[in-house]
C-alpha cells in the first residue's frame, strides 16, 4: 500500500510543481523545481507514515530519504529536458521502478 501511495505522489507531484526557467543549464534540474517537488513529495508521504502510526520524527526522516532516493535516480537517469518532455504514463512506470529500487525490491536480471 505504502508502495502504491508513493509511486502516485511521485507521479502526480511531478506534473504540479513549479516549472522554472531553463534559460541557464537546462539540462540541470533548477532548484526551484527539485525544492518545490521535494515538499510537496514529503508531505504527502509524512501524512501516509503518519496514519501509519510512525513516530512524527520517523515519519519525516522516512519521507525525505524515500522522495530524495526516487528525486535522485529520475536525475541520476534523465536530463531535464528528457524527465520535463515524459507523459505521465511513463513517468508513471519510472516512478514505480525506482521507487522499487529505493525500497530494495528491484527486479535482478536472470543469469
């Protein structure tokens, strides 16, 4: 459950954060962008751990680690103009996998 919530945080966030001004590095993420998608990210997820009944200070560290851990890996993997560009179905199944891989549970190739 937990899963599902923050994979459609990440998605739905990312569609309704600020968008900034590429006129500088834009292949860089601006800083407005990532500020604004990490704050709207945690607080949707500090909500979901805290109905959970974690501690506030647990749920707060959780839900920084866990939207930093996805932030990451979509900057680690695309440029700005690769992650702004993404229909939502897409940036749907990113944020699945990655999310899977901050939760240690991603998929190893067969061998």
């Amino acid at each position: 459950m937990l899963m599902k919530i923050f994979i459609t945080s990440i998605a739905i966030l990312w569609s309704t954060t600020v968008v900034a001004s590429e006129a500088c590095q834009p292949e860089r993420y601006p800083a407005t962008h990532i500020g604004q998608w990490m704050f709207d990210c945690t607080g949707r997820l500090y909500e979901s751990f805290e109905q959970q009944q974690y501690p506030q200070p647990i749920a707060a560290q959780m839900a920084a680690y866990y939207c930093g851990c996805v932030i990451d890996k979509f900057r680690k993997n695309f440029s700005w103009q690769e992650a702004s560009a993404m229909v939502p179905a897409d940036r749907l199944l990113f944020s699945e996998q990655f999310t899977k891989e901050c939760l240690g549970r991603a998929t190893q190739p067969q061998t």
